[in-house]
C-alpha cells in the first residue's frame, strides 16, 4: 500500500511554528526530538536542586531521629551511673592546721584555709584573685544553705564567676583547682575520669572561639536569605541555641549533683549570646531552655519540630574568662605605683564598669556577677613559676636520671630577666616594650607565665639542653643543678652528691661541684 499510494501525510505544523505552512516527516521528527532534547536538559538541571533538597530534608530528618535515639541512650546510661556529687571541701579542724599552711603571702589571713592547698603555690601573684574568689565561695556556700533550710524561698543557688586579666596569669589554672577541689572529695575511680584540659567529667570547658560568628561552622551563606542583616540574626541565634544546648545537656546529666561550666574568652563569641545567657542564669529561677536535638539546619531550627527542654541551674558554677578590663587593672596599678597597693574595691568598681561598657548597647546589669580580677605577671613572678617548672620537672624524673633537679636563685632571675622574656610598662596610649632588667613594679610580662612555654621558650630550651648533658649520664643518686655563670651570661649545670645538699636550697653553696656542662641563654 505504501510501495503503491505512498507514506501518508506527515500531520500540520504547530500553531507555535505559523511561517511553516506544511512540513515533511523530518521535519516533524526533529521539532519533537528537539522538543524532548530542551525537556531533558531541564528536568538534568532541576534535578540538582532537587536532590539536593532531598537528601538535605532526609539528612535532617535521620539526624534528628538519630539524635533522638542517642539522647534516650544516654538518658538511660546516665541513669544508671553513679555521680560523684560536687562540694566544698570541708574546714573541719582547720583551726590547727594554720602552722601547716603558713605561708609569706596573704592567702593565710584572707582566704579558707580548707581552699589553700588548691591554690597555694600554683597560682602566683595573684592574691587579691584567690581571696575574691575564696570569699565568692563562701558566700556561695552560705547562700546555699540558707535555701536548703528555707525552702519556700524562690532563689537560684548557681554562682557566676567572670575572671578577667591578660594572658597566661592563672585564669584557667584557677578554673581547674576549683574544679578539682569541688571533685576533691571523689574516689580515685571518678578522679581518673577526666575530660579534656585534665578537668574532671563533672566540668564542662567550652572555647568562646569555637562559639565566634566567623567560625566556618556558624557561617550561612547570603542567598540563603533575603539579607545580610537576616543572615547574621540567624547564625547568631544558632550560635546562641548551640551554646545553650551544650550546656544544658551537661548540666542535666549530671542530675543535679552539681556541676561546673567554663567559658574561656567570651569577647570571642556574639555579645546577644552572652548577654541572652546572662539573662537566664541571673534569674530568679536560673532556668535554662535548650533544644533537645540541635538541628544543623537553621530554618528548621527555629521550626516547632525540635522538642525544647528546661534544665534548673541549681547547683552549678559558672567561670567566664575574659581579657576585657585590663587595660583599666593596668591603669589603676600605675596609680598606685604597684600591684599589692591597688585598692581592691576601687578595682573591682572599675572593672565592673569597664564590663557593662563592653556590652552597653544591651544594657546589661551585671549585679549577680562576681568580677575577680588577676594581676598582671612580674618579673619576680615568673621567677617563681620557673622554679615550680623546675620541681615539676625534677619529680617526673626522680631517682631515674636523677635524685633531684634544682635551680639556683642567680639562675632562675638570670633566666627570666629581660631580654629573654619580653617585659612591658603600661601608658595611657599602650604596651611600651621595656627591655632594662630593673624590678620596677610597673614592669609586666604581657603574656604572664606562657612567656616560658611559648614556640622558642625557656622551658622547651632547657629540656632540651638537660637531655644533652644530663639523661645521657643519668645519676639516680646526685643532685642536678641549674647554675648561672653571670660573667659569661651562660646557664649551667653541676652534679653533687645528695648527703651536701640542704632542704633549703639558698643555703647551698654549689660552686665546688663540678660542672659538667653549659649552654648560652
């Protein structure tokens, strides 16, 4: 039939096509490949998209099951482990213990002596903080008490706590002895399990960095929203239900035991977050809401899917660190010519001051929280650090490469004096570098004791130099000496038998023993 009429006619043209009057079968075919050819094309294309909303909706939605299932499973082993409540140390029979723990400085007559050997020794030069922070604890404590007895009172019995000064002057040291001694009391079982920095499980340590707007984790791109302003009120509240559901998970499992939250550098995150925080926990109640399961999406975070919970911080101590009001410690001690002069209620109006300015565009009171400022370093303390460096260091290795390892006065002053540590003064316009070695009481060290432990460090260098001279000869039975040769400007080392050495090293005369080797500061 086709062979005798021919094929038939190829249907009309689209009304899409009106210069085309009639076409032949070709031309049909390739308008309709072409057709399904754009269509693909579209549909390849719109499928990124697509699949891109779908796995992420899917993503969410197995995270947020997951994270279910997780939280139940660590609701139930919580449960069912024993916590280590937390506590004061008790003061009973102290009253007899004050010729134990008689020391030089102030801490004996100011500070709870049940508190001292938490913090004497380890936190030098700073005895205006630890009896701020000895007489935040006791009041603490005492407030404590008082709710215990009268329950129908609505109060919060947390404590806040804000340390300010400059780097490297003790603010985390005093963070963890008190975290250590609110655990102190601990079997040895609860003890050895620490979490991160060497704190113990019951501390809950967060970075304000980690918390900062411009951390990759925190970032939402612009064409996400239909502002830059959104963009920023968005990232700035997950940053905030982050911060809250980190802390409110730690404090709920530990049931209401006790617990301890420190937040290191909090001018690093957004001021909202912070001042929100405050908010709660300076409350009548100090309620804390927080997502059960924090979403990674932060559309659906503000959704009424994710379940919110309340935790009561009850109980639990609060360590902010900042370096905000430094300038003004610096300020006050060159009106008084020294550190141990400054007026400590003075200060604390200051710095009091100088936080509330620093958040003055929220207007936040900050009445419920005790400021305890730390002093800038001094020569002579970072003295005092190396030689606890020292001791440190002579324990680890006692009676393996040596009986005892210790450091001359003449070397540790030589060692920390300037130019070998940076030293600064203070003037209203800044840092000025100082680099005479005088004992001017103005004189600081602008990075406090990681001045020693910093990339080219004294400590660093020493261990070096005692892995060259002295543990490729070990002598479990001598004493090691640190000497300073001040005619040569060179650190040495000396071995000399136990029965010579006194208790007190300043009545030693090391001088006849022999050296064995030195090196240039």
């Amino acid at each position: 039939l086709v062979q005798s009429y021919g094929p038939p006619a190829p249907p009309p043209p689209p009304t899409d096509h009106p210069t085309i009057s009639s076409w032949t079968w070709s031309d049909f075919i390739m308008h309709h490949v072409a057709t399904l050819v754009s269509c693909a094309i579209s549909i390849s294309s719109a499928m990124g998209y697509v699949g891109q909303w779908c796995c992420t909706g899917l993503r969410e939605d197995v995270l947020q099951a997951l994270g279910s299932i997780h939280y139940q499973y660590t609701e139930f082993v919580d449960s069912r482990r024993y916590i280590c409540p937390m506590q004061l140390p008790s003061t009973d029979n102290d009253d007899n213990s004050n010729d134990a723990l008689e020391t030089s400085s102030s801490l004996t007559t100011n500070t709870n002596n049940a508190y001292l050997p938490f913090f004497e020794n380890v936190l030098v030069g700073q005895d205006i903080a630890v009896t701020a922070v000895s007489e935040a604890l006791d009041a603490w404590d005492m407030n404590k008490k008082i709710l215990t007895e009268n329950p129908s009172l609505k109060a919060s019995s947390s404590l806040l706590l804000l340390f300010s000064g400059m780097e490297g002057v003790g603010k985390m040291e005093m963070a963890k002895q008190i975290s250590n001694m609110m655990f102190s009391h601990c079997s040895s079982d609860q003890q050895s399990r620490l979490g991160p920095d060497g704190f113990n499980e019951g501390v809950l340590m967060l970075d304000g960095v980690d918390f900062a707007e411009n951390t990759r984790e925190h970032k939402v791109e612009a064409q996400d929203m239909s502002t830059t302003t959104a963009t920023t009120a968005l990232r700035t509240l997950y940053i905030q239900e982050n911060l809250f559901h980190q802390i409110g998970s730690h404090i709920r499992r530990q049931q209401g035991h006790g617990a301890i939250v420190v937040i290191h550098g909090i001018e690093h995150m957004p001021k909202t977050a912070f001042v929100q925080l405050y908010r709660h926990l300076s409350s009548l109640r100090s309620v804390l809401p927080y997502y059960k399961n924090l979403s990674h999406d932060y559309e659906r975070l503000l959704s009424s899917s994710h379940e919110k919970l309340e935790v009561v911080c009850d109980n639990v101590i609060f360590i902010f660190t900042t370096q905000v009001g430094v300038k003004t410690y610096l300020r006050t001690m060159e009106k008084y010519g020294t550190i141990h002069g400054v007026s400590k209620n003075e200060l604390d109006v200051a710095l009091r001051d100088d936080v509330e300015n620093f958040f003055q565009d929220l207007k936040l009171s900050m009445s419920s929280l005790s400021i305890i400022p730390f002093a800038p370093l001094l020569p002579s303390d970072l003295e005092k650090i190396f030689r606890i460096k020292v001791d440190l260091l002579s324990a680890e290795y006692s009676g393996k490469y040596w009986y005892r390892l210790v450091a001359t006065e003449q070397a540790s002053a030589a060692i920390v004096e300037a130019p070998y540590v940076d030293y600064y003064t203070f003037q209203d316009a800044g840092y000025i570098s100082y680099f005479s070695s005088s004992t001017s009481p103005t004189v600081f060290s602008e990075v406090g004791a990681k001045q020693l432990d910093n990339d080219k460090s004294i400590m660093i260098r020493l261990k070096s130099q005692i892995k060259r001279w002295l543990l490729l000869m070990p002598n479990p039975d001598m004493i090691a000496v640190l000497d300073y040769d001040a005619e040569n400007d060179m650190a040495l080392f000396r071995w000399c038998p136990h029965p010579m050495i006194k208790t007190d090293d300043n009545d030693n005369d090391y001088s006849s023993c022999p050296e064995i080797g030195r090196y240039s500061l």
